[in-house]
C-alpha cells in the first residue's frame, strides 16, 4: 500500500473551544516535493495557544487559517526526498509545517537544528519560538533592571517558565503565577524563582503582595482578565508591563471587559506594550544561541508535555491549554 499523509484541515470556524467537527482528519495521498522543495517527515508538532485565534476569521497580525486549508502550526520533521541544495536528507528542520504527518517545503522559514544538544521537541519548545518569546519580551520589551521584582503570569508554561529563569540570570526577583500547588512547587523548587502564587487558591492581592514586598516593577502578562488586573493594582512607579498573550480569554464567546485598574497605568506611569515574537526574527540567531547556552550550562530547565495520539488527537490535545491541563510545553508526538 502507498504511504500517505494523515492531515487536519479546518473545515468549519469555531465558536468557543475547539470541537473535533471544526476540523477534517483525513488520509490524503503522500506530496511529492517539486524543483527546489523538500518533504518533511514531522515527528512533533507544537501545540500554541495562539492557534486558537488562527482559526478566527478576524484582523489579526496573520491572516486567518482558510477553510479547507491544513490547520497552521510549527512542527519539527526530518528531510526527505530533498531536492533544495541547502537541505539534505536526514537533516531535522523546524517550520510552520502544520498538524500533518508530512509537509513539503521551499525551505522559506525553515530552521536547521541540532539534535545532539537537544531533542528535536525541545527546538519547537524552550529552544525555539515559546524560548524566544521569552526572551525579547523580556529582554527587549520589559528591559528589567537587577534587583527589580519580575512577576510572570502561566509560570509554570513553555514561554512564563523561561521569562523567570531569565528574570534570575539578570538578577531580579522572579515570582510566577500558576494554578495549583504542583505547579508552583515545580517553578520554585525546580526552576528557582524566588515565589510563586497560586491563582487558583483564595486571596490572589494578598499572596501577591506578600510575594512582592517591593511592588512590582515588571509585568509579563501571559493570561489577562483578573489576575492582569491583580498584578496592575502592584505596579510601581515607572514599572514596564509586557503583553505577550491572554490565553483566558481566547476562547471567549462575549466581549471581554477591559481591566478595571487601568488607572494604574496612568498614576504610575507605565510602560504598556504588547509583542509578537515575529516582530524579531531578523534577531532569533542571537537569541537562540544565548538560550543554548544558558540550557547547556544547566541554568535554564525546560520541560515538555508530550502527547500521543498522532494527528487524530487534535483539537483534543490542544484544548487542555485552555483547561490547564498541559504541565510544560504541549507538543504532539505524530
Ligand atoms: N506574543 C507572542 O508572540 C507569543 C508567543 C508565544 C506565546 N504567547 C502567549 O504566551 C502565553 C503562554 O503560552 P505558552 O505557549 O507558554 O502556554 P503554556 O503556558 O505552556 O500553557 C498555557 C497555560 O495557561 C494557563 N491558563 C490557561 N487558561 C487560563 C486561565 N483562564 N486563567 C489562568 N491561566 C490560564 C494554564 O496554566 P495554569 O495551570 O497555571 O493555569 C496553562 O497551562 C499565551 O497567552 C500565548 O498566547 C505569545
């Protein structure tokens, strides 16, 4: 029997959380690459919380995924059947491939990888675009000082698990916000922030400012909705606020209110700014050879969730970003 390729398409747009019935799961004949192409033969594939709002048929910094089209997502493969000079059979590449089990590619976005300093999920992960948000959000859009108090919401997640790691290295003080007391034990005693508070236990503004004496000087803001507007209401004078995502309200069906201590924003003079780390592609060499170090030097642990299932198990796998119920980096293995 010919091989084939096991894909999901969208075939209809969602309303709330992902159904199985938004998708079309399929076998379809294996892509033969043409002149200058290669084909990918995907072994994991990246679960982000943005493919939420890919699919969303609304302005967005990418146009939305088309119905009919193989559903959006970074993968990591290796080459095969390779006829591009700069890709040869057998190397690992990771690439906006999508949820299939075989891509073919003009290698235009596609990074090689070395999978003898790390496995090949862990360059869709800590490694690569959630380590890189990381990175230049913190970086470059938060910019904190030593002795400054970071505070990250989704700790415990592939891109809030590097930013306090970071946050570390540059000497501030990190604390995380997570749901659960597994959770906040992993980011402090595993990856050594300073506290971690536990939003799912009562009293959110007294474990935080406990957590804070000092207020807070930096907000990377993963969630939004409540525990964004929490963290506002701590925020020191000219405190920089990073806003890389909202994931509680992705799946949102009615308006989501604004924040109501937004005033902070104005008394205390704050630096608001939102990122996508496409913004700094031309910069993710440096990055991705600073995160390298720092991860072969043993001071940046990283941590995946991988699932099984292969292709039929999305949007099922996926979903569990929303419900919390991915620990680490979500990755489907295919
Ligand atoms: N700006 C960019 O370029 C960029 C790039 C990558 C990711 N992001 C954003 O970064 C954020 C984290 O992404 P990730 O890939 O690192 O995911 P992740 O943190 O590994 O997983 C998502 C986590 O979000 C938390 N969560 C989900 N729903 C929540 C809710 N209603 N209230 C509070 N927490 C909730 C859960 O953690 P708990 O168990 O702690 O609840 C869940 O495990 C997302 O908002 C994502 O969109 C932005």
């Amino acid at each position: 029997m010919a091989e084939t390729n096991r894909t999901a398409r969208l075939s209809s747009r969602p309303t709330g959380m992902l159904q199985r019935d938004n998708f079309e799961i399929a076998s379809e004949e294996l892509p033969e690459p043409g002149d200058g192409e290669f084909r990918v033969r995907i072994s994991h594939i990246s679960l982000d919380p943005a493919m939420r709002g890919w699919v969303n048929d609304a302005k967005s910094y990418v146009p939305p995924v088309g119905i009919g089209e193989v559903m959006r997502a970074i993968a990591v493969g290796t080459v095969e059947a390779s006829r591009n000079s700069k890709f040869a059979d057998g190397d690992t590449v990771t690439g906006l491939f999508g949820v299939q089990e075989y891509a073919v590619s003009d290698g235009s976005g596609v990074i090689k990888v070395d999978t003898s300093k790390a496995p090949p999920e862990r360059w869709i992960g800590g490694l690569g675009m959630p380590g890189m948000t990381a990175y230049f959000g913190l970086t470059e859009i938060a910019v904190p000082n030593e002795g400054e108090t970071v505070v990250v919401s989704a700790a415990s997640g592939a891109v809030g698990s590097i930013v306090g790691q970071i946050a570390r290295i540059k000497g501030c003080r990190a604390v995380g916000i997570a749901g659960g007391a597994e959770k906040c034990a992993y980011v402090t005693d595993e990856l050594g922030f300073d506290a971690c508070v536990d939003y799912k236990a009562d009293d959110l503004r007294g474990q935080l400012s406990a957590a804070c004496p000092d207020g807070i000087d930096v907000l990377f803001e993963n969630v939004g909705g409540e525990i964004h507007d929490t963290c506002l209401s701590l925020m020191n004078f000219r405190g920089r606020v990073a806003i890389c995502g909202m994931i509680s309200a992705y799946n949102a069906t009615e308006p989501v209110p604004g924040p109501y201590n937004y005033r902070s924003i104005l008394v205390n003079r704050l630096n608001v700014r939102g990122f996508i780390v496409f913004d700094f592609i031309s910069q993710y060499p440096q990055a991705a050879k600073q995160l390298g170090e720092w991860h072969g030097a043993g001071k940046l642990k990283i941590r995946e969730d991988v699932r099984e299932g292969g292709i039929d198990a999305f949007p099922d796998v996926l979903n569990l970003l929303y419900t919390s119920g991915n620990f680490g980096k979500l990755v489907l293995k295919v």
